[in-house]
C-alpha cells in the first residue's frame, strides 16, 4: 500500500513542479507580500526621524531642548537633526519633505518658562509621514513635562515656605530638582527579542496563509484525476482507493512542509525575519501542515471538480486567514477572539508564546489546537470523499 | 457596424454569465468586499488609536487615575487587562501595540514620596516607540506632585504627604508649558481622517482591491475560453477578430464595473459611505475598470492553464493592492514607498479617490490622475490585444 501510495506522490510532486502555480503559491507570492509589507512598516532600528531645529530664544531653557534633549537623541541615533534659523526655512524644508518635523522654541521662551508665565514649543509635522509626526510631538511633550515638573518643584517650595525662600534659595532647589531622580518611572518589562517583530510575524502569517493554498493542490489533483478519468484507470489497478487518497495527502503533506520551511528560512536570510527555536518552529510546521490539510481535505469533499475545489478553498482559506490575524494583528477586544476559531490564528499565537519563552514547549498549546482542527476536520473529509468515490 | 455592437455585446454577456454561473465567484464578488470593508472599518473605525493594555489594581485611585489619563493621551485607547500573563501574551501575540503594569501600592507610594517603578511592554517596533515616550510623559506628569513635595519638604522640613495636596493646588493655578502642533504641507490627515465615516476609509480602497482581483479572476474564464476552443469556433464564424476581442474585453469590463457597482451602491446605501462628485466618481470607476479589463486580458493571453493564472491573479492582486495604498493609507507610506506606489493603477486611483472624497474634488482636481489611469488602460488593453490575437490565430 505504502509503495503505490509512494508513487502517487512522487508522480503528483513532478506534476506540480512542472506546473508553476504552485511554486507562486507556495514560495513567490508569500515572499514578495511578506516584503512589501515589511517595507511599508518601520522596525525599531530603521526608524529615524529627520527633524529640524528653530532656536528663536536663544537662552538657557531653550539650550535645554536643543543642546540637551534633541542632542542626546541624535547620539542615540534616534533623530537625525538639522537647525535653522528662521521658521520659514525650517516650514519649507517640511513641506518639501526634505525633514519630517521641525521643533520651534519661540523668542521669549527662557524667560516666560523661568518666570512661570506657561510658553510655547511648537511643532511643525509633515502629515503625510505620521509616526514621525507622533515622536516628534512626544519628544517635545517629554521637555514640557520636565519643564513643568521643576517649575512646579520651585512654586511648591515657594508656597510652602510662605515667603522664607530667597531668590538664589529657590534657584538651588530648582537645580536639585533638575537633577532629582523621578519618583515614578517606567521600566521595559518584556526584551524586543522576546517577540515576533513585525517582519517576522507578516513572514509567518503570510506562509500559513498560503500554505492552505499549497496544500490544495493535493485535494484538487485527486478531482482532477477523477475528471479526466485517470482515477479509474488507477482504482482498475490492484490499489485500494485509500491508497490513492493517502498517496495525495502525501503528496500536500510534503509541499506544506517544504514550503513553510522554505520560507521560514528565506524570510530568515533574505529579510532579516526570525520564528524563533528551531525545534518549536518545526512542530508548529507540522501542526500547521496538518490542520491545513485536514481543513481543506473537508472543504475539498463538498467539491464536484477541481476548479469548484479550488475556489470553496480559496473562500476558506481566506476567511479563516483574515480572522487569525493574517495581515495584521487582530485587536485585543471581542474580534481578538475570532483569531481562536482559525487555525492562523493558533498558529501565529504559538510562534508569539514560543519567541517569549525559554523553551520550545511553549508551542504545545496552540500545537494541540492545530492538531485538534486537522483531525476534526478530516474525519469526516475522508468519510465524505470515501461516499463519494464509491 | 451595429451588426458588430451587437455581436461585441452577446459576447460580453456570454463572458458576465459565465462568470456568475460559477457560484464561489459570487462569494467573491457578492460577500467578501462587504465582508472586509466592515472588518476593517470595525477595526480601524474606532479613531485609529493603539491598543494599550493597563493592569491596575481597581481599588487604587492613583493607578485609575493613571490609566484614565493614558486613556485621554492622543491616539490611544486603553484596554484593562486582568493579570500580568494575560498582558505579556497579548503584547507578544502583537494583539495588543504596548501595555503598562501598574504595582500594587501606587496610591501609597506617591503619598510617601516612595520611588516606584511601572512596567512597559511594547512590541518591537516603532509604533511602540512612540508609545513609550506617551506614557513616559503621562507619568511623569502624574508623578510630578510628588517630586515637587518631597523636594518642599526638603527645603521647608514639612512632611511630604502635607505638602502633597499643597502641590496639586499650586499646579491647578500653573500656566505651564504648552506644545502645539501644526500641520506643515502635505495631507491634513488627522483632520481628514476625523471627518471620515467610520466606514470610508476602508470602503473607498477597498473598491479597487477587489475591482482589480475580480477582473484577475475573471482572466480564468478568458483562458477557458481559448482552452475549449470557443475562441477558435468563433473565429470559423465571419466574426471578424477586433470585434472577438472586444466582446472578450467587455465581458471583463463588464464584471469589474458590476463589482465596482455593487461595492458603491450597497456601502452608500448600508453604510453611509460618501463616493463624493457622482461625476468624478464615475469617471474615476470606468478608467480603472478599464484597467483592470487591459491587465485581466493580459494575465489570460499570456498564462496557459487556469490555475496558474488564478495564481498569478490573486498574488498581483494583493501585491499592487498593498504597494498602491488599498490596504494601508499611502499617508503612512515611508518616502521610498511611495515612488514605488506610483508604479500601481492603485495608488493613482486612491489618490483620486482621496481628493474626490475628503476634499469634495470634482473631476477637474484630478486631471492628472485620471489621465494616467487612462495612460496605464491604453497601454495594458494594447498589449492585451497584440498578445491575445497572436495566442489565438497562431
């Protein structure tokens, strides 16, 4: 049985390879979407922003911001700033696109914030670059926070002491608290390499998306067979139609594996993308393989002809793909739960637990429920196709 | 010559009702759009904020108060999250774009003038970064009372929870610093996108995604066409060639202007979608019909079987589809991006669509364009023909 079944599948694996759908479906298109996605999201190191600089104050707080915090950010690699004189150049090099943002500490700005009268940073942002927008309007709310924090330390102290305080006092206790260490601080809870970063998950999410299209064409090729009659020329043979079916399942069960391993090691060296270990990607592979063809050898069955085939699995494939989250994470609301009921979604999940794990056992959840999803389905795949070919 | 218009039109409606008699394509062009356009505008609808996940004792005024006032920040939305691991996995899934872990003992630690630390957790991308700076600044805030107080205290030798209140008072009469924002050149996108339905965004670059993908589909039926021989007996017939191909033609125009149809008049009627200048529109719809009509013609003379071209369609139907704005707004597009967005009938279409939409454009804002897409219908329906009569008199 098993030698047939061995025919079979190496007789449909050359037939695939010469037809080259497969190989879009399987390598070209996930990889070229997984690329383009990833050009269209910045990670953490590519991101820059171009920003400039406009000193109209000239005093010491303005200093503050320019020479202390954009400088300090600069060093970081964080922001690539350029100073202007004037506003004018500063707004027509945001116009133009030439930098994305400008910060402007009007004249005045030292001696308002000193005396406590409020002040002004303004921002420019070119709109059509957002995140760029959103950080440089943080960076500046971050000194106004600061600002605010030393002035409130000095009128504190002012209002307490009823009037005790001296002039230079009062300075002396502004310094400190320039200097004093925040009372509440923020500390990163969770490494950047204890996650999927984005290209990493759209390489995954676009493999597993695919390969339930890959995994088709084991289940279209046996309704192919049965069209053009071949598969009665086999079943005239001394082979039982389990043989052929296990032959086909064969056949889809390799091209899913060799496919998502081609592509987690392509989208590994050629995008910089990483599913993380090894061992706990390879069993999530196998899982995934599994559900997909357990999923789709049911779809396939309420399927007359190859091309209806084709097409009740593609409608499948895309809305079990869109609900796990696929193109873009899914929220964490009541449409985060929808990413349960699809086998992406389990699939995504275990390659987030195994990155933010030690051990590759993180994956044995969502391994189970990619498992559970294949047999459920299939069971009643096979039972169907068996009624049917009989 | 209306012996030819008629026989173009039979034709083409033998291509329409092949097409729909196959009954996934009605899936496709019936449910799907609507399906994602509702997706998406559930999603993104919601003012395009970030998901920040909070843990935060209930009983705790202080953490409420710090999740309330990162709930107001611009551009995020809280969600409260029971426990730590929850949190953890919802970030590291990406579910979530950041989350925030406020300690027991909050409320106590700013009366006492403790330090005390609140956790982060963002997602390893830039979005995150932004994030962080947000909550930074919010806590700092928050935090600054009792910064102010224990240094009072210092110079003053009071203790710091007399003081507390003293500083909250004294910062209710503070001016402060302000930081104001202007939008220099480019899109007004904050304003624009404000003013959109929840449904729009996703409506408007939704309809060329699926007129394109639907007119790729529809290349199958094309290829068929030759495959059968149907072509071949058409031509033993005194039908003359150009007038074959037009009706192969229509037959593609046809389904990607029923599409184009259908998405329009259902969001506007069950959505409230505005489609902006019923004539810009129009226009706008036809030339990218037109299109996607030249690029399915191609993709079904120059592909042999079926499945490869379904393949090839659906892989450069999402490909474009992204690269031209239709499932991220071009205005997030990075610099570089967007010279290669320009290279898409997509990104010319959103753009129109953009002006036409948000702007109350009217045909004569978008002159240049329309006059590419019609640049990119010549062309593609030119190479189609040339490719096409030799696949079928060789």
């Amino acid at each position: 049985m098993l030698r047939a079944a061995t025919v079979i599948l190496r007789k449909d694996l050359r037939l695939r390879l010469r037809d080259r759908s497969v190989l879009l479906f399987a390598f070209v298109i996930p990889l070229a979407l997984t690329f383009v996605f990833s050009q269209l999201f910045p990670t953490q190191e590519d991101f820059e922003l171009t920003a400039g600089v406009v000193d109209l104050d000239g005093d010491d707080v303005a200093a503050g911001f320019t020479q202390g915090v954009v400088a300090a950010l600069v060093d970081d690699g964080l922001v690539d700033a350029t100073t202007f004189e004037d506003e004018a150049g500063a707004r027509a090099a945001v116009e133009d696109g030439d930098i994305a943002a400008a910060w402007i500490l009007p004249a005045g700005f030292s001696a308002d914030v000193s005396a406590g009268d409020g002040g002004e940073i303004r921002v420019l942002v070119n709109p059509d670059r957002a995140l760029s927008a959103e950080v440089a309007r943080g960076i500046a709310d971050g000194y106004r926070a600061e600002l605010d924090r030393i002035s409130l330390v000095v009128a504190t102290s002012a209002t307490a002491a009823q009037g005790a305080l001296s002039g230079s006092q009062l300075e002396e206790i502004a310094e400190l608290a320039v200097a004093q260490a925040p009372a509440v601080s923020t500390t990163e809870l969770i490494a950047p390499d204890q996650q999927l970063d984005p290209t990493s998950y759209l390489a995954a999410g676009m493999a597993v998306f695919f390969l339930f299209f890959t995994v088709t064409f084991g289940i279209t090729g046996f309704l192919e067979e049965r069209q053009q009659g071949t598969l009665q020329r086999l079943l005239a043979a001394p082979i039982g139609i389990g043989t052929v079916h296990l032959g086909k399942a064969m056949g889809a069960f390799v091209l899913g594996i060799v496919s998502m391993t081609v592509l987690a090691i392509a989208s590994a060296t050629m995008l910089d993308a990483s599913w993380g270990d090894p061992v706990g990607v390879a069993v999530l592979i196998v899982a995934g393989v599994i559900s997909a063809l357990g999923v789709m050898a049911f779809v396939g069955s309420f399927a007359r002809t190859a091309e209806q085939a084709g097409n009740l699995q593609s409608i499948v494939a895309l809305v079990f793909g869109l609900a796990g989250g696929v193109f873009f994470p899914i929220g964490a609301g009541t449409l985060g739960q929808l990413a349960l009921v699809s086998p992406h979604g389990w699939f995504l999940r275990g390659l987030g637990d195994l990155v933010g794990s030690d051990s590759w056992t993180a994956v044995l959840p969502a391994t189970a429920a990619l498992v559970a999803f294949g047999v459920v389905f299939a069971v009643p795949g096979a039972l169907r196709m068996r009624r049917e070919t009989a | 010559m209306m012996g030819a218009l008629r026989t173009v039109v039979q034709i083409s409606r033998v291509e329409l009702l092949r097409f729909l008699r196959e009954r996934s394509n009605v899936f496709f062009v019936f449910v799907l759009p609507l399906a994602l356009v509702v997706f998406i505008g559930l999603q993104f609808g919601g003012g395009m904020g970030t998901q920040l996940g909070a843990v935060a004792a209930d009983d705790d005024a202080a953490a409420s108060e710090l999740v309330d006032r990162l709930d107001t920040a611009e551009g995020i939305e809280v969600v409260p999250i029971d426990d730590e691991d929850e949190l953890r996995s919802l970030v590291s899934r990406g579910n979530l774009s950041g989350g925030v872990l406020i300690p027991d003992g909050y409320e106590d630690a700013l009366r006492s003038g403790a330090t005390f630390e609140i956790g982060f957790l963002g997602r390893p991308d830039a979005t995150a970064q932004s994030l962080r700076t947000v909550v930074d600044a919010v806590v700092a805030d928050q935090a600054a009372i009792t910064g102010a107080a224990s240094l009072a205290a210092d110079a003053t030798d009071q203790s710091v929870a007399d003081l507390i209140d003293l500083a909250a008072q004294v910062r209710e009469g503070m001016p402060g610093v302000t930081v104001s924002t202007e939008a220099v050149g480019g899109d007004e996108l904050a304003q624009e996108f404000s003013a959109l339905g929840q449904f729009d965004l996703g409506a408007s670059s939704q309809l060329f995604l699926f007129v394109f993908l639907t007119s790729l589909a529809s290349s199958a039926a094309l290829i068929q066409t030759r495959q059968f021989g149907v072509a071949t007996r058409m031509l033993s017939t005194p039908t003359r060639l150009p007038v074959i191909l037009a009706g192969l033609a229509g037959g593609r125009f046809v389904v990607a202007l029923f599409q184009a149809l259908y998405i329009i008049v259902v969001t506007a009627l069950g959505f409230g979608v505005d489609w902006g200048d019923p004539l810009a529109t129009s226009v706008l719809v036809l030339l990218f019909c037109l299109v996607s009509t030249g690029a399915a013609m191609v993709l079904g003379s120059v592909f042999r079987n079926d499945s490869q071209a379904s393949g090839a369609g659906v892989g450069l139907g999402l490909v474009l589809a992204v690269l031209g704005g239709s499932m991220i707004p071009l205005e997030l597009f990075p610099a570089g991006m967007l010279v290669v967005a320009r290279f898409t009938p997509h990104a010319w279409a959103n753009t129109a669509m953009a002006e036409i939409v948000r702007r109350d454009g009217g045909i004569a804002d978008v002159v240049m364009e329309l006059t590419v897409l019609a640049g990119f219908a010549v062309v593609l329906l030119g190479v189609a023909t040339f490719l096409l009569r030799r696949a079928l008199t060789r």
